[in-house]
C-alpha cells in the first residue's frame, strides 16, 4: 500500500480541488486567495529546488520566521524529498538559533528577513554544515550564502519530474518526517522526532473528531515551531481540505480575526486571558437594563453550554430563552471577538483558569482544553464535542492508551508517540520504555475518565522536612486574583514556601487609578494588603506544610527576553530562580 504522508495529501487535493483556496494572505488591505493547484504546485517546486540544492534524504533542514505560506511551503516540500524540515522560534537568540542548526548539522536554512538574517550571519562560522540561506519573500541579502525566494524557487529547472517522484514515492510511514525542538524549560532544546505516521495519523484522528471539513476555514499565528500550531496550521487542512489565513503579526491578531472570523482557532492560555480581560472591560461598561440582560443572556447560555459539555441540547423553555439569549446579546458579541463561525475552539500548551473557560462558556463558546507534548505530536488527551469538562483535559486521546503510573506519572502508548530525540539515545531511552512515552507530568482519571492534571514531576518541591509538594495548584489558585499575572513557588529544601508575584499591568493600572498610588506597584501598601488577604484566604484549603509564607512582588513581568519564559510561555523555573535569587533570599533571610 502506498504512503499516505501529509505531502502526499496535499498533492492530492491540488489534483482533485485545484480551484478550492487553499491559504490567504493579506495584501493591500485585503485577503487575497491561493488555490490548491497552485499551493501544491509551490510544494512540488520548492522540493525540486532542494533535491537541487543537495539536500539528501534523512537530512535536516531549518526554518526560521513568523507564519507565511513560505514557512510552510519549504516545510512540506523538504518532507516531499525524504528531508527533515526543524523550526526554530522567532525569539531565539544567535546562540539557540546556532544550537539548532549545528544540532541538526542542517546545510540549508530559510529565514523570513533581515533580523532574522543578522541572528545567522552572526554565527555563520561556527556552522560548518551550512551551505546555504533562502529569504522568504520581499528579502534580498547581498551575500553569497544566501539566495531569494524567486532564485530559490527557479532551482526547481534542475531537478527532473522523475527525480522528484522517485523521492515522494520512496517515503515511508515509519520514516522520520520532522523535528520539534523542545522549548527547552530544562536545559538545551532535544529535537523530537515524529514520523510521517505520527503526523497523517494525528491530523486523521483530529479531523474525524472535531467533524472538520474543506469549508473550515483557520488562522495560523502561533510559533509554526511548534507542533500545536503545526497540526492545525499545516496537517489538519492538508487532511481536510480547509483553507489557512496567515495572520500580519501577533500585533495584529485581534484585527485579523474579526477580518477572517475562522470556524477553527487554538490558543495559548495567555491569548484567551487577553481576550477575557477585554470581554470583561466591555461587559462592565453596560449599566443599568442593558448590564442586566447581558447577565440573564449568559446565565441562560451557561446552562445551555453544561448540557452540551455532556453531549445534550436545549429543550422547551430554555431552548426558547437561548434564541433570545444569542438574538440580544451572545450574537453581537461573538463578531466583535472574531468568533461568528466558530465551530472548534482550543486551548493547550499551558493550565489554562477553568473560570476562564466557563466565562467563555456562557458566551456560547466551548473551548475544548487539550494536553500533550511534542513527544506524542501534540496531543495525550482532550476534550471533545460531548464530552467536556473545565479544568480537566478530557478523555485519552482517540486510539492510544494512557496510564497513570504508580507514582502518578502519565505515560501513552499510540501511533501518536514519538521515534526518539535525534542524536540523543539517553534521553530518549529514559523518556520512551517498551513503547511508553513517560511525560514526566503527574495526573489522575476520574471515575468517567477524565484526566486531570495535578503537577509536572520534575517540579515538585521536597522541603527541608522532606514534604512534597506540588506547586501547580498553588500557583494557579493565587493567579486567580485580578491583580496577578504570574506566580512562581520556591521552597526546595528550604524551610517554608513563599511565592515570586508578577502583577497584571492592566488590573494594577485601573487599581492604581482608584486607589490614587504614587508608590511603584510592586511597592505600594494597599497592593501588597490585597495580595496577602488574598494568600491568607488561599492558605485556608491547604495543609499547613504547603501554605505560602511569604511572597514578593517582582519589579518586573518575566519574559522571553529575560530569558525566564519559553517561546510558549512556559516559566523556566531554573531560570527565574536564578534572576531572582536576591529577592528569594531576602525572604529566607530571618
């Protein structure tokens, strides 16, 4: 039986719909449509132009840039000629992007522009695989290790159909497709290695249970480096047959959605926080009868959403409320967030508040929360049309196996889990034993088999009198307050535990302003009072060895740049125990 790769789809439906849109861009202030017969035509020629290029099969090629259809292009076309396409993330320094690169000895590199060029050419002489550089679009660099995306592209001339067909044809389901490099919380990125199987097959099971369709449409702006963006982006259409809208910028989201309204959006816990944050702003502005419709409108759809979390739909009275519900008010808020089509709505890569997803929830829109790692394509378990319940994240992925170990690991067997870490037979024989990926995330399943997550292994705490504890539920029950953004347990081997506070800059703003503060805000009195009603309250619903002591508001946000998040917002615990350490002392010190 002959492959069935992503390529292999994706030539197929230029074949079979060579008129459908395939991906949009926005170009003079419109979105401007792609066919399929033209997007496979581009895959074909850029995988010609690499066969030309040298690039052998089993060999890495890197990609460096924001979401374009060039991004994805080159991605695809390197697997169509048996190459491994590794993105790196757009916010990675010279030194992680020259980690990557010589990590994966790739001797091609796309990038998107200028800044992107000057991160390479800085550590172009400690890449001796590197033979060549290829600018998406609109990019021209006088050097002569890099060529343009039309210069790129015309190397397709040099390569025979038969050639390229010879390639395409000898790809193997189990071969090894593409490389995810890790966002590195603990140590150097590892290059995860999925096959064309974990691929075809994730994005199969993905379409089937979320019923998607060639009329689903969907926006790409989340880091193409990862592999949640990866499925629904790239995999996810080229199964389907739906059509990408490639966004402007992350600057430009907001805009882009309510210009595209998708029938199919995944997001980060930040981005749906943001959104919240702003629906609530909006909210607050109604007073009087309208404010008080609106919360009639979302106690009714509140209900409506708990019963289709169980697969059940409105009858009789609140049938009738509902239509009334959505005419006054759900329908005109939808549009203005960008979501009148939306039909599939995810969260991942982070916990996400489940008082978030029930806000969200009384606004007529489910957001199904998935959990997994680039170690079994993206997901282990999720929510599902039918089967949903906040704060958990669902039932076991379709056709694999998840258990909970002894020691409360989650561990998965499926078609979704990975080959291994490239060039890294330790780790990968300490991650993956007899077929089971260990996740190194602890958790549990209810009596109706949902899976819960309670901590990450490698997190837990062991205080100086031998206690672990797991500081995820604390974190997230004080990031609850409005005035908190980020919270950070420390106690390992220490004595007590205390908390690192970021503060939310808008709360704290509208806080500032009521409250009349000249002080800084991580200074100011009435600030720091609030916060410790709040930790005292929290206090009470834990054991007195797992209650914080003490806390400290930071001077500033954590970041990517400061080197304490991951590109996929994850605290790097290490990191920030590292930056802070003055600040943590301080609070060990009497």
């Amino acid at each position: 039986m002959p492959a069935e790769t992503i390529p292999h789809k994706i030539l197929r439906h230029g074949e079979r719909t060579p008129d459908r849109p395939a991906y949009y861009v926005r170009e003079g202030g419109a979105w401007k449509p792609t066919s399929w017969a033209t997007y496979a035509d581009e895959v074909k020629a850029a995988a010609k132009a690499l066969i030309a290029l040298g690039l052998e099969v089993g060999q890495p090629v890197a990609i460096l840039g924001f979401n374009r259809p060039e991004w994805v292009i080159f991605d695809i076309a390197a697997m169509a000629a048996g190459g491994v396409p590794a993105g790196i993330y757009t916010t990675n320094s010279p030194a992680e992007c020259r980690y990557i690169i010589g990590h994966a000895e790739a001797p091609i590199v796309l990038l998107e522009n200028e800044e992107q060029w000057q991160k390479i050419n800085q550590v172009r002489h400690e890449l001796p695989a590197l033979r060549h550089v290829v600018m998406m679009k609109g990019t021209e660099i006088d050097d002569e290790l890099v060529m343009s995306w039309d210069e790129f592209m015309a190397k397709a001339a040099e390569t025979s159909e038969d050639e390229f067909q010879a390639r395409l044809n000898a790809l193997e389901m189990d071969q090894l497709a593409t490389l995810i490099y890790t966002s590195g919380t603990t140590g150097p990125p590892k290059g995860v290695m999925l096959s064309h199987d974990n691929l075809a097959w994730t994005a199969a099971q993905t379409v089937q249970m979320f019923q998607v369709t060639h009329d689903d449409t969907t926006l790409s702006y989340l880091p193409l480096s990862h592999i949640a963006e990866q499925i629904f982006s790239i995999h996810v259409p080229a199964t389907s047959g739906g059509a990408v809208y490639y966004a402007e910028s992350i600057d430009k989201l907001a805009d882009n959605l309510r210009e595209v309204q998708p029938s199919v959006f995944f997001a980060v816990p930040r981005v749906w926080e943001r959104f919240h944050a702003g629906v609530v702003a909006k909210l607050a502005e109604a007073t009087g009868a309208k404010a008080k419709i609106a919360d009639w409108a979302r106690d009714v759809v509140s209900k409506v959403t708990a019963l289709r979390c169980e697969g059940k739909e409105p009858t009789g009275l609140l049938a009738g409320q509902y239509a009334v519900a959505k005419k006054l008010v759900i329908d005109k808020v939808k549009p203005q967030l960008g979501m009148s089509n939306a039909r599939v709505l995810g969260v991942g890569a982070a916990p996400i508040n489940p008082e978030i997803l029930e806000f969200f929830g009384s606004l007529d829109l489910i957001i199904h929360e998935v959990y997994g790692q680039s170690e079994d394509t993206g997901p282990t378990s999720t929510n599902r049309p039918g089967k949903v319940r906040f704060g958990s994240v669902g039932p076991a992925w379709p056709g694999t196996e998840v258990e909970v170990a002894d020691d409360g690991e989650i561990l998965v067997k499926g078609r979704n889990v990975f080959l291994g870490y490239y060039r890294e037979e330790a780790a990968t024989a300490e991650t993956l034993v007899d077929g089971w990926l260990h996740s190194g995330d602890l958790g549990a399943f209810d009596a109706d088999g949902f899976l819960w997550i309670t901590g990450r292994k490698k997190d837990i705490i062991i205080t100086a009198g031998g206690k672990n504890v797991a500081p995820r539920p604390l974190e997230a029950a004080l990031k609850n307050h409005p005035l908190v953004s980020e919270v950070v347990l420390i106690g390992d081997r220490r004595k007590f535990l205390s908390a690192l506070v970021t503060l939310d800059e808008e709360t704290t703003a509208a806080f500032i302003e009521v409250h009349g503060i000249s002080t800084p805000p991580y200074e100011s009195e009435q600030i720091i009072k609030e916060l410790d009603a709040a930790v005292t309250e929290l206090n009470q619903n834990f054991a007195r060895v797992e209650q914080i002591k003490k806390f400290t508001v930071l001077a500033r946000q954590l970041s990517i740049e400061g080197g304490e998040l991951t590109p996929t917002l994850k605290v790097k615990r290490n990191k920030v125990s590292e930056h802070f350490a003055a600040e943590i002392d301080a609070m060990y010190a009497e």
